[in-house]
C-alpha cells in the first residue's frame, strides 16, 4: 500500500472500516496528503490532481490496476474506459460454451481489483442485464450453497479452486445447481474431466492478461474440446499471435517459446492497458517491435490450438494471484532480526506456487522467531502475504552452519580434545549426491574424528574452495593417538544398521569413490593422521 500510494499520489482514498487506519498510516510512510474517508463520510477538500493531457472520453483513464513486476516494483496498469466497455461487449457476443443470456446470473469469489472481476465479471453482466454475485472470498464448505443461493447459472474460477472442491467428499448434491459452465484458467490437468463428470458443467480455459485486457483473449470455448491438456483454445480472427523460441525464431508446431500477441486491425493496441503509469520505458519495452511481449511460454499443436507451458515471468503465482518476491522481501528486510532474505516460489498441489522466504537472520534461528517475523510482516505489509501460509526458512551463512556444526560437534565429544576449524569460500559442504548419503558421510567424518581424539590433542576441520569442486580436511595430531585410534574413526562409528559391527575404511572410501569422491588418508609418523576428502563440483549444491 505505502508502494502504490507513494507511486499514483491519490488526492482522496474511500475504503471500508478494517482498511481506514492501514490506509491513514500507509499515506503517511508514503509521505502523501490523502485524506481516507469511510464509505458513508462526506467529501472532504482535496488537493488538486496535477492536470494530465485530456483524450476522447473513451480513451481516458477509468482506472488504475497495479499488476507484479518481474525484476521490480509492481507497475500500475493505466486503464480506459474502452478497455472496460470492450471488455463486456467481447464477453457478450464470444458465444460457444460461454454464451450470456439476458438475465444472467454469475457468482464469482474473485477481488474487484483483480482485472477478471473487475473489467471481465462486472462487465459481462452490465452488457447483458445479469447479476453479479461478488462474494468476499473462496470459501469451499459453503461454496455450493453460495452458487444455489445465489441462482447462478455461470461462474469464474481460479485453478485452485477445482482441486479444493474436488478434494471435498462426494455429495448427492453435487450437481444440485444451474450452473451450465464456468469461465477461469489453471485447472490441474488430472481434475479437469473428473469434475466436469461430477459437478455436470464445462470448466472453459482462457488467457488473458491485466496489460491485454479481452483486446488479445485466447479462450478455449469452441467444440471440439480438449479437456485436460491444458489447452487455450485459437486466436479468435481479430487476435495476432506469435510464439518466439529462445533463439529468437517462429516455433514450430508443440515447440514451446514466448507469447508474442496483439489486436487485428488497424490499432493494434485496441482494447489493451494505456501505458505503465510513469515508466514509458517498460510500456515502450513491453511492446517492442510492435508486439506486446507476455512473458509466458505457450506452443501451437498440430491443429493450432494454444497451450499454456509455464509462466517465464519471475513472479509467485499463488492461488491465481501474482505476488512479487521483492515486495516480500522488502517488507521481510524491514525488520532487526533480518540480515538478508530472498524469495521464492515453491511447488504446491493446491495453490500453483506458495511463497517461500529464505533468510539470514542476526540472531540464533528458531521457530520462534521465524513465527515473529512472519508475524509482522503481515501486520506491515498484509497486502504482499497470503492469509493461509508463508513458508519462512531461517539459515544462516555458509560459514556459519558449519562452523556452528563444527562447535556442537566438539561440545558433544566426551574426549575433550581442542577443535580448530577453518573456513575459506566453500559454499557449503551441503553435496547433492545420492539425496543427501554423501552429505551425511561427510558430517559423520568430522563428528567422528572429534570423538576419537583425546585431550591434549588438537582437531584441524578446514573447509576451503577449489578449482575443481572442494576439499574437505579432517586431521588429529599430538600425541596418544595411535593408529588403532586412526581405525577408530571410521569402524567404530561407521556402522550397520542391521547388526552395529563397524564396515570399515575400505568400505567407506567405496561409498566415496562410487560418487566421484576422492579419498586420501595420511598417516602423520604416529603423531595423529589426516583425512582429505575431494568434493567433485557436479556434486556440490548451487
């Protein structure tokens, strides 16, 4: 909020009771005058907007829709009134599996200030005389009572919700309902038939954008259907499409690259965002060559039909709604726990992606503490935090971890021996071989030459970066360690799991070399021994 207010300067803000104080104080950090009133408080005197150049009445701005950037701040998406007039009349005359009737009834759970409920749903209905049914969120317990009670005969959906209600138990009145199809995108492959079996109505896929408005809609609602392959549908004639590979060549057929689209006819920019608000150079970029670049990565089969692939943007797609990592992580940097953070998205079977904070904290990880950051990251900046869950995992450096493992390692030994460690550059000593035996082997060197050396001696774990990979040294020296001490570190702790008898160096240094790990023991003329352990690059983690 404190982004947006301080980036479109508003002169007045009218908002709901629970959002009045959050706007007032956002304004504030924003640094801009803008009075916020409730939705029953009387006018007050604002500030003057400063004067912007006027165009035809169907050109000029109606709204403003700030959608997530790739690299950046989100960028405000300057709306027309013919992007919304287009936007209902395209709706009312598509036809197919998705024609409007007089009197239409729709029930979506979809924000207004998202583009699909507000240019598409409201749009709709207003064109052909319906009802909008707007409820305040998906709730999947009453959702069907909702769409009976409501009369709705065609409904908007997000990928999430099909594999929600899907997972619900069977009812008798499951097709209890006049619903007879529903307009959305993301459903899962796997679900996309079974619940149109179940429920008993079309879940019809399209594309769309908040830049593209309905001015370069792809929508799958022509027979003969493909249903679970995640098919777009054909470019309608007044839609021009290209498919860029990577190359930068036309792809062929199920070759996947860039969506490339604009509008058929003479202006090519027909029924699309204005412009970025104040970045002409994005809104320039963005159509270059005279194409406006998407970002997502589609194919053509054979017969011409459009499937989505994935999304090339670098944003987090959760439930239908796009989030920018930077914005979390700026909140996240805000607080005196926080060292560093990034962001991510990670895989989640029921919302697409889930967002995924990784963070250096200043103080010792805990839960306790990643629940405290992610609690006032919410409480700062709700509007860039899902209300179900953020998955926050606290690390420190790499450094760090190992030098904090090194320590515990020596606190726990019974033999009090001293414990020097050693770090230079290596990234971690983290390895992806063999899902994570080899990492495992690698501890167990350290913590078991910690054990076996006696006080009085000395424990050398250096850790350093090499051209080819990494090197990890374990030596013991002084004096009392024999060579059946030597042995001791590995056939003593280096044990089956079936019957606890030791399996030995030869064994060991196998399980190394079986992954390109190159074992080297040197005997130190009595007074201790060295284990060099060469970590192949290909098998240390990014």
């Amino acid at each position: 909020l404190t982004y947006m207010i301080g980036h479109a300067e508003p002169v007045l803000a009218v908002a709901v009771d629970d959002y009045v104080e959050r706007l007032i104080e956002a304004a504030k950090a924003a640094e801009v005058v803008m009075p916020v009133i409730g939705c029953d408080e009387v006018i007050p005197e604002c500030r003057r907007a400063p004067p912007r150049d006027r165009a035809e009445p169907l050109r000029r701005e109606a709204a403003m829709l700030y959608t997530s950037g790739t690299t950046g701040r989100p960028k405000g998406c300057v709306l027309s009134n013919l992007y919304f007039l287009h936007a209902g009349e395209w709706y009312r005359k598509t036809g197919g599996l998705c024609e409007l009737r007089d009197g239409e009834r729709m029930i979506t759970p979809l924000p207004l200030f998202h583009m699909n409920a507000m240019a598409c749903s409201s749009m709709a209905m207003l064109s052909v005389g319906g009802c909008l049914t707007n409820l305040d969120r998906f709730h999947p317990s009453s959702w069907w009572d909702s769409v009976r009670e409501s009369g709705a005969t065609c409904l908007h959906y997000l990928g999430v919700m099909p594999s929600i209600l899907m997972a619900a138990q069977e009812s008798p009145d499951d097709q209890a309902h006049q619903i007879r199809f529903g307009f959305g995108a993301g459903v899962v492959r796997e679900l996309h038939a079974p619940f149109e079996a179940r429920f008993g109505f079309p879940l019809v896929e399209a594309w769309a954008m908040t830049e593209t408005g309905v001015g370069a809609v792809v929508c799958a609602n022509r027979l003969p259907r493909k249903v679970g392959q995640s098919v777009l549908g054909r470019p309608e004639d007044d839609v021009e499409v290209r498919i860029i590979t990577d190359e930068g060549h036309e792809a062929e057929p199920d070759e996947p690259g860039e969506l490339l689209v604009r509008h058929g006819g003479e202006d090519p920019k027909f029924g699309f965002f204005t412009e970025y608000y104040r970045d002409p150079d994005a809104t320039a970029a963005a159509w270059e060559g005279g194409w406006f670049h998407t970002g997502d990565v589609v194919k053509r089969d054979v017969d011409g039909d459009m499937v989505f692939v994935d999304r090339k943007k670098n944003v987090i797609r959760r439930s239908g709604e796009n989030i920018a990592a930077v914005e979390v992580e700026s909140v996240l940097m805000a607080h005196s726990a926080v060292n560093n953070v990034a962001v991510a998205a990670v895989p989640d079977e029921i919302r697409g992606d889930e967002v995924f904070a990784c963070i250096v904290p200043a103080a010792e990880p805990s839960k306790e503490l990643a629940d405290e950051i992610l609690t006032e990251g919410r409480d700062q900046g709700a509007e860039v935090f899902p209300e179900a869950e953020c998955k926050i995992f606290l690390t420190a450096t790499a450094e760090e971890r190992a030098r904090r493992r090194v320590l515990q390692l020596a606190e726990q030994s019974t033999r009090g021996a001293e414990v020097q460690f050693v770090y230079n550059g290596l990234s971690d000593l983290q390895v992806s071989a063999d899902g994570g035996q080899m990492h495992q082997v690698l501890w167990n060197l350290v913590r078991n030459a910690i054990q076996v050396t006696p006080a009085g001696c000395r424990v050398l774990v250096q850790i350093e970066k090499t051209g080819e990979g990494a090197l990890l040294t374990v030596s013991d020296e002084g004096p009392g360690i024999s060579d059946e001490a030597r042995s001791q570190i590995f056939d003593a702790y280096y044990t089956t799991r079936a019957g606890g008898t030791g399996i030995g160096l030869a064994v060991v240094k196998r399980i190394l070399l079986a992954h390109d790990f190159d074992l080297d023991v040197t005997n130190n003329e009595g007074n201790g021994c060295c284990f060099r352990v060469r970590v192949p690059a290909a098998a240390l983690l990014a």
